[in-house]
C-alpha cells in the first residue's frame, strides 16, 4: 500500500483527485468495492435521512482530506463552556 501510495498520491491530499485515485486502483475487485460503497451510501443516506440528503458525493470524496495550514489558522475554536449575558 505504501508504494502504491508513493506512486499515485495519498487520497487525503488536496492536490490528488479521489475519483482519480480511486481508478488506479491495480486490484479490479478492490476498485469495483469502492465503487459500489460510494454508490451505496448515497442510496442508504437517501433512505434513512430523506431525499434531500441524499447526493454528497462529492463531500463524501472529500471527506478525510487534510486542510491546508493556510485554512485551519482562519479557523476560530468556538467554546462551549462560554457563558452568555
């Protein structure tokens, strides 16, 4: 796994497409099961929290992506111990 991920890219990097990545997977049945899990999950999600949930599949692609530093120094942390007048 490692020296496929040195040779095509780690999927959590911003810089490497997952659809990409996910179809240089050498191995045709471990390519067509993540196919199928991304397929499938919409449908699930589509089910269980309604229609207008149901296409993410792009943010499900996303999903476990590094953030670039850039992003996460923009970010402020929200308390949640704060109290309010």
């Amino acid at each position: 796994m490692k020296e496929w991920v040195g040779i095509y890219g780690d999927p959590r990097d911003p810089d490497v497409d997952p659809v990409d990545w996910i179809e240089r997977i050498p191995f045709t049945e471990t390519r067509r099961y993540v196919i199928k899990i991304m397929e499938t999950l919409q449908l699930y999600r589509s089910r269980l929290a309604g229609p207008e949930n149901a296409l993410h599949l792009v943010q499900d692609l996303n999903r476990g992506r590094r953030v670039p530093p850039s992003e996460t120094a923009s970010v402020q942390p929200v308390s949640t111990t704060a109290k309010t007048p």
